[in-house]
C-alpha cells in the first residue's frame, strides 16, 4: 500500500508544481502597467543579480534605479507621468539573459531596456530587444554590439578596442608629461568576453605606442591559484602592469606581487576589477597608485560629483562605480527619448534615440559631454577616461583637459 | 580490486513488457503519441500564444531532444556521458561557425552540426570504447572541457569567450528565421518526433535487441559472436548527432552561442537531469522530464523573484526529494499506477 | 632555472593536498562505488569554515584542521546513514543524479548564504625565500599535514581491524561479505574517513587557496581525474595522482596559459588511459 501512495504524492506535487509553473508563466499579464495611457511608464532593467556578476549588476541597477528617482522628483516624462523600474534578472547565462528579457518585455509593454552590463548577456538580451522592436540602451563594452546591424542597439561607452588603444596614448602622455620614456609592459587579462577583446586590442597597440611587452598572458576569469602568474611577473620584471579581469582575480595577482616585492604601477585594462569597491577595500592603502581607464568618474563635472555623492550616501560606499554612472546615464537617455517622441510608445522611443543629439543633462556625466548616437548605434563622442587611485578615491589623471590632479607615476 | 568498473554499470532499470504484450499496445499507443505530439504542436495557437511562454514550449522542446538523445544511450547501451554538452555544443558551434563565416542558409548548417557532432563522437569513441563505465563517463566529460578551452581560445572562429552572435534575418524562412518563434518551435517538435520514432524502431530492430544485450550481459553478448565496440560506437555516433541536431536548433533560437552555454558543466548535467526526472528505460521519459524540468526552473525564477541562485535550489531540491522517494522516474509512477490498476483488474475478472 | 624549480615544487606543494581530498574520493568510491558529487563540495565546505574561524573568530589555521576533520567525519556519518546508505542499492543512474542534485543543492544554498566572491585568507600570501626560490610558507605547511595524514591513514588501513575490513570491501565486497566481514560497518567507516579526509584539505587548502561556493566542481573534477590516473581502487595511487596533477597544472600555467591547465590535465588523463588503462599505479600500489 506505502508505494502507490508515495507515488500518488509525488504526482500530485509535480502536477500541482506544473500548474504553479503555468499560471506564472501566463499570469501577470493583465494587471501590469500600460505604456499608453495616464499611468507610470515602465521601463525595463535587465542586470544580473545572482551569480558572478552579482556586483556590478547590482551596482548597474542601483545606478539606473536613482537616476529614475531623480527623473521622477524632477516631474517625470511626458509632462508629470513618473518612470516605473521593471527588474529582471539575467542571472549567469546568456540564455537566461535572454529568457528574463523576454519575459519581462512579454509582460510589461515597457518603453525602454537597459543592460545587460557583461557583454555576452547583452548580446542574446539586444537580439530579444530587437525582435521586440525595443530600444537596448546598454553600457557593454563589446564592438561586436554595434557591428551587428541592430536598429535598436544603443550603446552610450566607448569600444572596446577604443579602451585599449587610449590606455597606451595616455600612458605615453603621462610619461612624457613626468619626463621620462614608455615603460616594459606585461599584459595580463581575462579570458572572458571583454577581456580577450581588450587582450587582442593591447597586443597589437601596444608596440605601436612604442611599449616594449615582456610579458602577455590570458588567465581564466575564475583562477584562484595565481601563484604561476605571479612567478612569470618576476621572472619577466617588467616596469609597469597593465591588468584586466574580475575583481576576485586582480586583488589576488596585485596582492601577490606586492608580498614578493614587486612594486611597479598597475594599471587596469577596461577598468575592469580595478575599479570595484572590493578592490578598493581588499587593498586598503595598496590601493593608492593603482590607474585604470573607465568611461565614466565620479568627479568629472559638479552635475557628476552630486550624483555620485548621493550615490555613496545612499550606498555607503567610497565612490560611484563606471557601471552604476552609465546605466544612470542609460536611464536619463531614454527618459529623454520618450520626452522626444512624446510618447511612451517602445518603437517611437527608439526613433527618438536614434536622432538624439543632447549636450546637457545626462551628457554632463560624460567625458565629451554630449551623446548621439551614429548609425551603428554608438555613442561617437565618449572617449576613456584615465583614473587613479588617490588617497583611496579614484581622481581623473588624464586626458589632460579633464585631469583632476596629476598622475603619480 | 578489478578495475573493470564496468560490470555493474547500467542494470536494466526497467523490465520490458513481453512482445506480444507490447505489440497488443502498440496501435494505442502510437495514436495517443500521435495525438499528444498533436496538442503539443497546437500549443502556441490556442494555449499560450505569447512570445514568453512560446519561450518556455521551445525550451521545453529542446531538452526533450537533447535528453533523448542522452537516454538513447545510457538507458539502452549503459553508457553515462557525464559530458554530453560535447555533443550538444559541437553542433551548436558547427551551426554558428558555418552560418556565421559562410552567410549561408542555416539550413544547411542543420545537417553539418549533426554530422560535425557524430563527428566528435567517433573519435571520443575510438578512444573511450576500450574501456567502459566511468571511464567513459569521464571522457565525455573531459571532451566537453577541451571544447570548451578550444571554443574560448579560437578566437578567429570562435569568437573567443564573447561567442558568436548570429545576424539577424527577421522573417526570412530561407534563413530560418521568423516572425515568431512559433515556426522554430514546430520546427524542433518535428525533431524530437523523429528522434522518438527512431528509438521507438530501432528498439523493435535487431539492433535494438543488441543494444539491450551490450548493456545487460556484454559477456554473453560477446561469447554470441555480437561486436560489442561496433554497437556501442554506432549507438554513441547517433546519440551525438541526435544531440548535435538539437545543440544546432539551441543557437538558432537564441541566434547566439558561447562557450559556457555550449560546452559548460550545466549543459551536461541539464541532459542527465531531463532524462533521469522523466525515468530511464522508457520512450517519453526524457519528453516528460524536459517539461518538469524546465517548468521547475521557472517556477524557481518566480519564486525567488527572479535570482537564478534560489531557482538552482529550488528545482535542485525538488528534484533530489523526488529522487529519493521516486526512484523510477515519473514514467515508473505512472507504470506502478496503471500497473496496479491493471492487476486489480485481473483478479475481478 | 629559479622559474622551473619553483613551478615544480609549488606543484608538488599543492598536489599534497589534492592527494588528500583524492584518497577521500577513492575511499568513498572504492567502498560504495558510488560517484560522489559532493566530494568537492565538502572541501568547499570545510574552507568556508576555515575562512571564518580564522578571519572573524581569530582562530589559529592548525586548530581548525581537528575541528574539521571531527565535524566532517560526523557530517559524513550522518550523510552516510541518512542517504548514501539508501543509494547503494540503487541503480547507478538513481546514484548519479542523487549525488550531483545534492551537490547543485550544497552549492547554490553556499551562493546564497555567502555569496559568489572568492574568500582568502591573509597566510595566502605569505611567502619566504631559499635559495633564491619562493615559496609559500603555508603550502609547505600543507604539504606537511598532508603527508602525516596520509601516513595516519595507511597506519589506520593497515594495523586496525576495520581497517583491514575497508581494504577487504574495496578489494572485492561479495567475496568480503562471504568472509563475514561487517560490509555495512566498514561502508559507514569508509564514508566517514573519505569525508573527514575533504574536512581536513578543506581546512587546510584555505590557507594558500580562495575559496568560491562553486570551487566544489573544479576540485571534484580533479579527485576523479587523479583517482583514474593513479590508478582505481588505489588508495597510494590517488594520493600521487593528485601530487602529479598539481605539477601537471603549475606546469602548463607557468609555461603554456593558464587557461589551459586543466586542458592539459585532461590530455594526461587520455595518454595515461591509451598507455596504461588501469592507471599509473593500479597494480604497483595495490595494497594488500
């Protein structure tokens, strides 16, 4: 008698789980915001928020989620309708990205997308997006987001490969600038997505700035022993490290070369895990030297430090991160967009981004500070920014026009 | 200790009915799998026409396949590749490599990911098939790492770790793209129907009856002159290409792939789980169990609100509980319970 | 020559630890022959409660091996009765999917009461200077315990009654049972040892590793694989299994990429099955 009641049980619970998952699949629909209408207009965030990219998902949220509390004390869109955050986590793999995007964009008649911050979820979530016919304004770093042909793709950060070729013009500048001449480099990255495309992109530019490399590596995104690494440092001695990868992989390569005494610059390639808080925390002092290019700081104009200091107030942390700036920045664009189209509708949305030209607003927070978008849907005039780590705080160094302070090399 | 872990790998989950039982069933059977691929098929026009939950019956679809493919083997030769996403990636890349550098029809690339993936079976064959059991499993699994390693490092034709994304052809059925999804999805419903009726024929085929006589006594098997490598490797090649096909439909719904969603841990273990949950050693098992499978996994994004972390939990946990009281799989409850039934029904008569 | 010299003993240094958590793989495995997918996880386990005595309570790292390993053999006796125990006499399709659903379910509840970071300690980085070659003070340390361990459980195996039970069941359990022996009590013994060995690599490994909650398949990947090199249902094999994996490893990532280390481990692996099927020391290390 005990088996086929189990049995029973256990049917009745996945036939119960089945109908669950039916209901949720096809619920919600009803009861949801409306783009059209007097009601709020929903927009959609797709970040990960669980998983390896659970930080700067949730720093890319956070940033969008106070620029939408700003928009709304600032009267709204369409004249006094208020910005309604719709979230949905891309989780840890593209197909889910592109799953959550779906469901939301099924759900939820948004008027915009932002995300999905790492560049092979923003890939599938921009194809759902496009499908959709709504506009993804993303802050990835990827080329291969506005070579695709995509109509709907807006990316507001510069290229990739634009990141790794500025970061030796600076350099040079910056020696120049403090009298001395270009440095042996060892490069180090990630074999994820944004890091074997600046690896490719450092490799090739880096004689012609005329940087003699002694060392180039790729490393996976997810090492935990950097004990070979480091070994290679010190045998290949060179005088400045120029470092890309995760956060959890910088503090460890930076903290072991500084045990074996090796005290020569490091910048970061792409910002990158350089410019996480946990760098910054797990570092403490060390900290201090450390350079990295980025495509947004917080001390760039007074309209940027304001935002970034309510930002840290409101987060406790030390400084605004570059993803929290650009997905702020990514939901002031499409604000605009909707003020442009006079309507909430996704589709006029996306005409309205695609002749944007502003120069104000939002565009203060970029180096450049203007944003319109060219035909492939790249923002044309953001250039990389050069920090360091001054006192605990990342301060622009270079170029020099925006320079906050000068480098210490 | 021998090391022939073999020897007690892959014991028949499930007796099968005698012939002349089987074949009394089969005309009913056939109809009521004719009629249930049928409704399936006519989902999206009456039951959830929109674009996520289309979403979710594709999904559904995909993993019918790629875990039919993976019981195609363990559950009739007793063989468990531990990395099956081998298969299932090697097809996925061969679509996207050849439709993204030749610009041709993906439909052609249809084919090319199953014989690119029957492919990588052969040779993982070739190498594996000297020994058996874990070892086997092991390979598999070693195989799917190295493809891995080599779809990051490629870069030139892989697109490295940023994986390919394939141009969009809105509504060019030439292209195998479409307005909906909904084309695609019937699409993949013809292929695990297929994949169904091919196991369903080859079980009644002589080499069906090979294939149970590897995996229940290769000794016997052996001393009856059968090649027992001959039918292992034919069973592995068609479970790979059979996995390669779906892995090839994969990337064209998401017009996307990379390494970790080809050849990635999870990948593997996605066909262990959808074949396992639905029941070894029965035809719609592996179909039952993608449902439950990925209706778990959404019901576990809903309740956790969306993180992926609570969701692997969710479906993890139930899963294992349904394990260990249900060891059969849901095709086992369903048979104890229609067994019952018919066995009361026998003594009233 | 300094390079090579410290790529090769830093290999050596680590691998200790692997031949630890490996000889606990090849116990469970040999006894039950059940794959157990939570292997890796128990070592993920044992190095989170490593992270946490040390940084936050101030424990000294040597104390925490004990801890764990008495922690872990009970966890191991529990999981044992309550679930692997069971499986035993299922088929091995119910075994696997048991095992790797247990092993998803330790993992992501991890991620979720701590998050994805990588936790280390600050003995990570550590290091002193012979000869010109640096070394970490605590793999060497590691290397250390590892080797007392292992020398306690061959006396263990060997000396004792259950001991030799075990190494009866790995070698044969039917004709074992026909013997009389408590097949059921060695299992439990045998479980137990294989998890209290993961408690003890886990405890120490934290001392020159991070630890992530999804480090369990990395290290479950490498037990298997040291496992079939060395040899299976070799206990010594295992252990030097893990020791050559771990140069294998420094190796590749000093002189070819890192990106390729485990590539290369599995290439090892093949050679190893084409040349010699039954592993390195599958017959030179039986133990009878």
């Amino acid at each position: 008698m005990r088996v086929p009641r189990t049995a029973m049980k256990a049917m009745l619970a996945v036939a119960t789980t089945a109908a669950v998952a039916l209901t949720a699949a096809c619920g919600g629909r009803s009861d949801s915001a409306d783009a059209s209408g007097d009601s709020d207009i929903p927009i959609a965030l797709v970040y990960p928020t669980s998983g390896v990219w659970k930080t700067q998902g949730e720093n890319s949220l956070r940033g969008a989620q106070l620029a939408i509390n700003d928009i709304n004390a600032a009267g709204g869109v369409l004249g006094g309708r208020k910005l309604v955050a719709k979230v949905a986590d891309a989780g840890n793999d593209p197909q889910t990205a592109a799953s959550a995007a779906r469901q939301l964009l099924q759900r939820d008649k948004v008027a915009g997308l932002l995300g999905a911050y790492l560049s092979s979820y923003t890939l599938t979530v921009s194809t759902v997006a496009e499908r959709a016919g709504v506009a993804d304004v993303t802050q990835s770093f990827s080329d291969e987001l506005v070579t695709r042909g995509y109509k709907n793709t807006f990316k507001t950060t510069p290229t990739a490969k634009a990141f790794s070729t500025s970061v030796f013009d600076y350099l040079v500048g910056m020696y120049e600038a403090a009298g001395k001449k270009p440095p042996s480099a060892a490069i180090l990255a990630s074999d994820d997505a944004s890091g074997q495309q600046q690896y490719a992109a450092a490799v090739e530019a880096a004689p012609k700035a005329n940087f003699d490399v002694v060392l180039k590596v790729q490393y996976p995104a997810n090492i935990t022993d950097t004990n070979a690494l480091v070994n290679r440092i010190a045998a290949a001695k060179p005088e400045i490290l120029l470092l890309n990868g995760p956060d959890l992989a910088e503090i460890q390569i930076v903290k072991a070369i500084r045990a074996r005494g090796i005290d020569v610059p490091v910048v970061g390639l792409g910002g990158a895990g350089v410019t996480t808080q946990a760098f910054v925390d797990s570092l403490g002092a060390g900290v201090d030297g450390v350079l990295a290019t980025v495509p947004f700081n917080g001390d760039i104009t007074p309209r940027a430090a304001d935002v970034a200091k309510r930002y840290n107030a409101q987060h406790s942390g030390t400084f605004m991160p570059a993803e929290s700036g650009t997905a702020y920045v990514g939901a002031w664009l499409i604000a605009k967009a909707i003020d442009k189209a006079g309507s909430a509708d996704a589709k006029k949305v996306a005409d309205a981004l695609r002749t944007l030209n502003i120069s104000d607003g939002p565009a203060e927070l970029y180096p450049g500070g203007a944003v319109r978008f060219n035909a492939t849907g790249l923002n044309e005039s953001a250039y990389p920014l050069m920090i360091q780590y001054q006192g605990g705080k990342p301060v622009t160094v270079w170029p020099e026009k925006d320079a906050k302070a000068k480098p210490k090399l | 200790m021998s090391t022939d872990i073999s020897r007690d790998a892959g014991t028949a989950p499930v007796t099968p009915p005698s012939p002349a039982a089987r074949s009394r069933r089969t005309p009913a059977k056939a109809a009521g799998a004719v009629l249930v691929l049928l409704i399936c098929a006519s989902l999206p026009l009456w039951a959830f026409p929109d674009d996520y939950s289309v979403g979710i019956l594709m999904q559904i679809a995909i993993y019918a396949g790629y875990g039919l493919s993976w019981h195609l083997l363990a559950g009739y030769t007793g063989q468990y590749a531990f990395g099956h996403a081998a298969f299932f990636g090697a097809g996925a890349y061969v679509m996207a490599i050849f439709s993204y550098h030749t610009g041709l029809s993906p439909w052609l690339g249809l084919g090319l990911a199953a014989i690119g993936a029957a492919v990588v079976g052969l040779l993982v064959g070739l190498i594996a098939l000297r020994v058996s059991g874990l070892f086997f499993g092991l390979i598999t699994f070693g195989t799917a790492l190295m493809l891995g390693v080599a779809a990051n490092q490629l870069v030139g034709l892989t697109g490295g770790a940023a994986g390919l994304s394939l141009p969009l052809h809105l509504g060019d059925a030439g292209m195998m793209q479409f307005d909906t999804q909904v084309p695609l999805y019937e699409i993949t419903l013809v292929i695990v129907a297929g994949y169904l009726l091919l196991t369903w024929a080859l079980l009644r085929s002589r080499l069906g009856l090979l294939f149970r006589s590897v995996r229940d006594d290769p000794v016997a098997a052996d001393a009856s002159g059968v090649n027992i490598r001959g039918v292992r490797l034919g069973a592995l090649c068609l479970s790979a290409a059979m996995a390669g096909l779906i892995g090839a439909i994969y990337a064209q719904s998401l017009l996307f792939i990379d390494p970790e969603s080809a050849f990635g841990l999870t990948q593997s273990v996605n066909a262990i789980f959808t074949a396992i949950i639905g029941g070894m050693g029965s035809l719609f098992g592996p179909v039952l169990g993608a449902a439950v499978f990925v209706l778990l996994r959404e019901v576990g994004m809903t309740i956790s609100d969306g993180d992926g972390v609570y969701s692997v939990l969710f479906y993890s946990t139930v899963v294992f509980v349904f394990i260990m009281v249900a060891p059969k799989g849901l095709v086992g409850i369903g048979r104890r319970l229609f067994g019952l039934v018919r066995r009361d029904a026998g003594k009233r008569e | 020559m300094n390079l090579l010299l410290e790529t090769l003993l830093n290999g050596l240094l680590i691998g200790g630890v692997y031949g630890i958590f490996s000889v606990g793989f090849a116990l469970q495995f040999g006894t039950l022959r059940i794959i157990n997918f939570t292997h890796g996880d128990f070592v993920m386990l044992a190095m989170f409660l490593g992270f946490f005595a040390v940084s936050q309570y101030g424990w000294n790292p040597f104390a925490v091996i004990p801890v764990a390993m008495v922690l872990f053999g009970l966890v191991g006796a529990v999981f044992f009765t309550t679930v692997f125990n069971r499986l035993k006499e299922e088929p091995h399709e119910i075994q696997l999917i048991a095992t790797i659903t247990l092993s998803a379910i330790i993992t992501a509840g991890t991620q979720g009461l701590f998050g994805q970071d990588a936790r280390s300690l600050d003995t990570i980085t550590e290091i002193f200077q012979l000869g010109g070659v640096h070394l970490g003070v605590w793999k060497v340390i590691g290397l250390g315990i590892s080797l007392l361990l292992a020398g306690g459980l061959w006396l263990l195996l060997t000396r004792s009654g259950i001991g030799r039970d075990i190494r009866a069941s790995v070698d044969d359990a039917v004709a074992a049972r026909l013997q009389g022996i408590n097949t059921r009590r060695a299992y439990l013994v045998a479980f137990s040892l294989g998890a209290l060995l993961a408690g003890a690599a886990g405890a120490t490994l934290i001392t020159f590793y991070p630890v992530t909650p999804s480090v369990g398949a990395n290290l479950l990947v490498l037990a298997f694989a040291a496992v079939l090199v060395g040899g299976a249902g070799s206990l010594p094999g295992a252990f030097l299994g893990g020791l050559i994996l771990a140069v294998v490893q420094q190796v590749t990532a000093t002189y070819q990429s890192p990106a390729l280390q485990n590539a290369y481990v599995f290439l090892l692996f093949l050679f190893i099955l084409v040349v010699k099927p039954a592993g390195l020391f599958g017959r030179l290390a039986r133990v009878d």
